[in-house]
C-alpha cells in the first residue's frame, strides 16, 4: 500500500504524541511504501526550527530519509490546479491540500492526525485517509 504522510502524522511521530504508533508501524511495514511531499516537510522543518533550533529540524527530515520515505515534489500545473481546487472548496491549509493532491494521484492512502479539517474531508469523500488519533 502506499501510504501518504502528512506534517501532522510525521511530527507525531517524531514527538512520539498519541498516534505515532500508527505512523510507526505504516513506516516500518514492508508492504508499504510511503511518501510526503516537500511542502509538507518543510511543515516538519519550520515546526522543530520553531521549537528547538536548525540542527534538530534538519535531523528531523534526515530521520524521515533514512527510514526511506520518499520526498515527492509534485507541483505541475494539473497538480497545482488540483491544490488550489481543494484550497477553495475546503477548510483546509494549503500543506493538507497539497497532501490530499499527491495522496489522490498516486492512489495512496493519506495518514494525519488532523481532525479539524480531514474530519470534513473524510464526509466529502475527497480522498482516502485514515487519522490516526
């Protein structure tokens, strides 16, 4: 299966918050591949640089690579479009958006534990996901 991590699944995860278990056990499952987008990274690395310093957020993406989550950078006009559809027709962040995007063209299933936006998403039907908290 491949599974698509978002900011929110990989942070708990690092953090070992309530779901990182889950996150863990989608990782280390030799049936799946797993995948995050830049952008979403990038949400990890602005997320541990705000809260502890450079080092520890440039180790944070390194723990994701060394594990073998592969970085997709997607952002073509047919999946830029797609984004900035989701964008308007959802309460939810331009990163989930992106996530939900790459999760749709890739047939993954998307990992969050974002209730506050994929709580609609998931009533609508837009992607497949599973919250893991």
């Amino acid at each position: 299966m491949i599974v698509v991590l978002d900011a929110s699944a990989m942070i708990a995860f690092l953090r070992n918050e309530p779901g990182a278990a889950i996150v863990e056990q989608s990782l280390t499952d030799a049936v799946n591949t797993c995948v995050a987008h830049a952008i979403n990274l990038c949400e990890v690395y602005y997320d541990f640089f705000r809260s502890t310093d450079e080092a520890t957020a440039k180790a944070a993406i390194a723990d994701f690579e060394e594990i073998g989550v592969i970085v997709r950078e997607d952002m073509d006009r047919a999946f830029s479009q797609e984004v900035g559809r989701y964008k308007a027709t959802n309460a939810a962040s331009l990163a989930d958006c992106v996530a939900i995007a790459l999760a749709n063209r890739i047939g993954g299933e998307l990992l969050t534990s974002g209730h506050h936006e994929f709580d609609r998403i998931a009533a609508k039907g837009i992607c497949r996901l599973r919250i893991i908290r």
